[in-house]
C-alpha cells in the first residue's frame, strides 16, 4: 500500500468524480488553504454546523439540585445553559429561606433578574459569563451545607439522558443548528460540520484525514474516521475546542487534510458492499447504530 501523490488525485478527481468539487492546487489569499497538496488533499468546511449545547432547565427542580445543575459540582460534570432565543441563559431556582442567598447574589450583582414564580419558589436569571461564575462562589459555601442531599441529586441527575452522552442513543436536541460565515464553538465543547466537497472513494483506496496545523496550534482539534473503500458522501466532521475559551471556525475554508492510500490489491468487501450505514450521506449526520 502507497501514498498517493498529486498527479493520482487529480487524475482521479477528474475522470472518476473522487472530489467534487475540486480544486487544482492550494488557495491561500488570506484564508485557511485548502486544494490540492504534495501528497493530499485540503478539504473545506461548510457553512452548516450543529453546536453541541445541551439544555439544562433549572425550572421545577429542587435548590440542591439546580446548584448541581448550574456547575457547582464541576469536578462530576458541566456548566448548564439555556440557550432558547440565540442568549445563554443561567437559571437558579430555590424555595423557601434560600431565597436570601439569591437576593445577596442579585444585590451584589447589580444585575439579572429575580422573580417568584407563585409556588414558592424564587428564580434568578443571568446572561453574563461573569456574573455566572460570581454566582457559583456564592453557592458553594451554601452547598457545603447540603452534601448529603446534593450526592443524591448528583446520582439521580446522572441517570438522565441530559447528562450522559450515549452513542448508542445520541439525543439530538442537544445540538443546536448554526448557518454562517464564522461558528463560534463554546469552551470545551464541539461541533459537527461536513465537507464543501463530496467524496467518492475506489475500491482499492483508504483515507487518513488530519486536521490542520493552523486549527491544531489553537487547541482545536479535527476528528475524521478513515473513508472506507467504496464509500461516498459529505464527510461529517467533528470539530472540538479543547480551550477554556469560545472558538472561531471559518466556513469555506480549510480544515484538514486528506491522504489517500491505494493497496497492492483490491478488498474483498467494500463499503458499499456491506450496505454501510454512513453511505451517500448528504448533510451532518448524527450517530447511528
């Protein structure tokens, strides 16, 4: 098995349809290059992308338990947004005399809003990074308190499909839709993506796809599986953002490089001949089984 070089990829782009649409050498001109390379191929990123953001609704939950929700017990698990209407939303709801501590929090705060909502319970809204984070050192010492109730509300949390990302049952409503020019993933979060170009890969060939240099020296990292012999499609790319800060993704741009490896022979069972359950895929496609 070789390495294919550029001179093969045209040829097969060309005359076989392996890349449409395809480029003919690299484009920079200010963006992230993408076309045809040495011994690759520089694919892009469309401008469709599903946001992972799971929803954590605060609403009917017990005091311990939105503290739970909101990140308090950040070591077992992540901060929890309501982002409905395109804003980042944090909400804290608390019964009894616990509503002091939300009304220390909003006075110290200068900002957000705090409501009842007539069952005896109070809400406190917030937008701002900042003043979220204010929030969680305010509610530690009061968790502290709460131990005990606060591991059971963790146990029972935990057994929700809003906390447990299971690719056997994926939910998809933890993605939020985006089209546009420049994504912005969240901190320590990830989007999926395809490519601009449709693949169609020979029987004797496998691909290796590697993010590029450019995205990787920003802690953003490019995961691709291999494109099987015979396999055809848009390529659903998972973009993640290992940094503790939003990042940006460039639609129709480069992000990552594909190489194509040809065997000393042919396989005896393709892609296509095993019915594979990714094959011919025409957006983003969620886990399947």
């Amino acid at each position: 098995m070789g390495l294919k070089p550029d001179r093969w990829i045209r040829k097969m782009a060309l005359e076989e349809g392996m890349i449409e649409p395809f480029v003919d050498g690299q484009v920079r001109d200010g963006t992230i290059s993408y076309g045809l390379s040495s011994y690759g191929y520089d694919i892009r990123v469309a401008d469709e992308f599903k946001i992972f953001q799971p929803e954590v609704t605060a609403a009917k939950l017990s005091d311990v338990q939105c503290a739970y929700v909101a990140g308090v017990l950040d070591a077992q698990g992540a901060i929890g947004y309501d982002t409905s209407g395109g804003r980042q939303r944090l909400a804290m709801m608390v019964a009894g005399e616990s509503r002091r501590l939300l009304e220390g929090v909003r006075a110290a705060l200068g900002t957000g809003h705090l409501r009842d909502d007539g069952d005896g319970c109070a809400e406190l809204t917030v937008h701002k990074p900042a003043d979220v984070q204010y929030i969680l050192s305010q509610l530690m010492p009061y968790l502290s308190e709460k131990r005990e109730a606060a591991s059971r509300a963790l146990a029972e949390l935990k057994s929700s499909k809003s906390i447990v990302v299971d690719p056997k049952g994926f939910d998809a409503a933890s993605f939020d839709d985006f089209k546009g020019d420049v994504c912005v993933i969240p901190p320590n979060s990830f989007a999926l993506s395809r490519t601009v170009e449709y693949f169609r890969i020979p029987r004797s060939t496998l691909t290796i796809c590697l993010g590029k240099s450019t995205y990787a020296r920003c802690g953003i990292i490019v995961n691709v599986t291999p494109f099987e012999p015979e396999w055809e499609g848009y390529v659903t790319l998972e973009i993640s953002n290992t940094t503790p800060l939003p990042a940006k993704i460039y639609a129709n741009e480069g992000i990552a490089q594909v190489l194509f490896f040809e065997a000393d022979e042919a396989c005896e069972t393709s892609y296509a001949d095993k019915k594979g359950k990714y094959q011919s895929q025409q957006s983003i496609v969620l886990p399947r089984l």
